[in-house]
C-alpha cells in the first residue's frame, strides 16, 4: 500500500526551541495526510483499511479516499523493483 499525498509546502517547518514539552511524546506525520504537519494529527486512522498493492489517492483534506489504483509493478516500493536490474 501507499498514497499519493498533494503537498505544497516549499520549505521546512520551523519548531522553537521550548515549544516542545520535554517530558511528553510528540507525535511527527509519517502518513502525510495531517492537516497539521509536521505533526500527526490522528488523520492516519483513515489508511487502516489500505490494501497492499494500490496506491490511494486522498481528497485534498485527507479525510476521504478519492481513487484508488493498482500498484505499477515497477513501482519502487513493490517487490519486484527490489530485484537489481541484469546489465547486458
Ligand atoms: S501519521 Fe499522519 S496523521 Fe498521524
């Protein structure tokens, strides 16, 4: 499974120092659909249900599944591009 995530950040976010707490957990987006980047704001529960071998597309607020496609299998997460290509 992956997703195909609509980002239009050109630049990093910048966290002050002390910000932070420093005696609690933070949480950082690793699915890409939080409306709250760079943390996570619980928008991941949505991709529970994906399925290996697609590629899902997400509305641009990340809280519905607008396509869902097949997986190209030259894709660089499928297993098969894991294989080295053969020189000759
Ligand atoms: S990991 Fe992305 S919203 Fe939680």
């Amino acid at each position: 499974m992956a997703r195909l995530v609509r980002v239009e950040a050109t630049g990093p976010t910048k966290i002050e120092p002390g910000t932070i707490p420093p005696d609690k957990p933070l949480w950082i987006c690793a699915c890409g659909l939080s409306q709250r980047l760079p943390y996570c704001d619980g928008s991941h529960k949505i991709t529970r249900s994906e399925q290996p071998g697609m590629i899902y597309i997400y509305t641009r607020d990340g809280k519905a599944v607008a396509e869902v496609r097949s997986e190209p299998p030259d894709s660089p997460s499928s297993p098969a591009s894991a294989v080295p290509p053969t020189s000759g």
